[in-house]
C-alpha cells in the first residue's frame, strides 16, 4: 500500500493529467477515490489549486455525488434502500435501527472504521424489501429486530 508521499504523489500526476480539460473536476476526484479510498478537505483543497478552480467547485461536486466520499469508509459498507418500494416496506426503519445500534447517521462511519452506513435508492431488489446489503451481500425481507444479529456477525469477524 503506497504511504502518503506516494499518495500525493499520484494526485499531483492526476491533477497534471488533467488540468486544462473542460470538466477536469470530475475526473480528478475520481481518481483521488481510488487513491485515497475518500476526498478529505485537504486533498480537494490540492485539486482546486492545482486545476486553477475555485475550493468551492471541488466541494460541490464531491457532495453532490454519492460516489465521493468525505470520510473513510469502513471495513463494512451497510446500503439501504430508500426506494419506494422498500421505504413503503418499512426501509426507513431498518435504517433508524441501524443507526441506533451503530450510533452514527447515515452517510457517516463508526469510529473504530468497521461499519459505514448509507441511506441509497432503489438496489434491484424490490421483490425482496426492505433491502439492504453489506459490502455487496442482500439482505431481504428485513424487520428491525434482524438487525442486531445481523451486525453481530460482522462484528465477529
């Protein structure tokens, strides 16, 4: 795993990859994901210096779509959906349990970096709501008293 120097490293090549292009933000913060694993306010802070644009640009585009993170993620990302077929099904109350036990709100990781909970739209999955899946594992049908033994296993592991 490359250490920090490298990391910025690598930004600083992204950002030169880029710079001049129309749109260039977009692209640099997705790469700066895949280096980072997240766009904290230092690294976007080197993207807006570097591509000549405002911090508030780089902000607005790394909020406004799910795909950037501000924060690490956890070692377990939990996605929910609020679809309408799963929020009329009860998804929003999978959810409140979840953020109840794990004592975060959605879009947010526990402090120990195991779990990261996010409040998504539909999942492909109707049939089965409420949904939810932990990196990449359905979980289907779901009542809230599931959710305990559910995040114990992962706790476990």
């Amino acid at each position: 795993m490359p250490d920090n120097k490298e990391k910025y490293a690598q930004l600083e090549e992204a950002i030169a990859k880029h710079k001049g292009e129309r749109g260039a933000v977009m692209p640099v913060l997705q790469e700066a994901m895949n280096i980072f694993g997240y766009v904290p306010k230092d690294v976007q802070e080197k993207i807006a210096e570097g591509l000549g644009v405002t911090l508030a640009e780089v902000f607005g585009v790394s909020t406004f779509y799910s795909q950037f993170s501000l924060e690490p993620k956890g070692e377990y990302v939990i996605d929910v959906c609020l679809g309408t077929a799963c929020y009329v099904k009860g998804s929003q109350k999978i959810i409140d349990k979840l953020a109840e036990e794990l004592k975060i709100e959605p879009g947010h990781t526990t402090p120990d970096g195991k779990f990261t909970l996010n409040a998504t739209r539909c999942l492909g999955a109707c049939g089965l709501a409420p949904v939810m899946m932990i990196n990449g594992e359905v979980y289907g049908r779901l009542t809230p008293d599931q959710i305990p033994a559910i995040l114990d296993k992962y706790r476990a592991m």
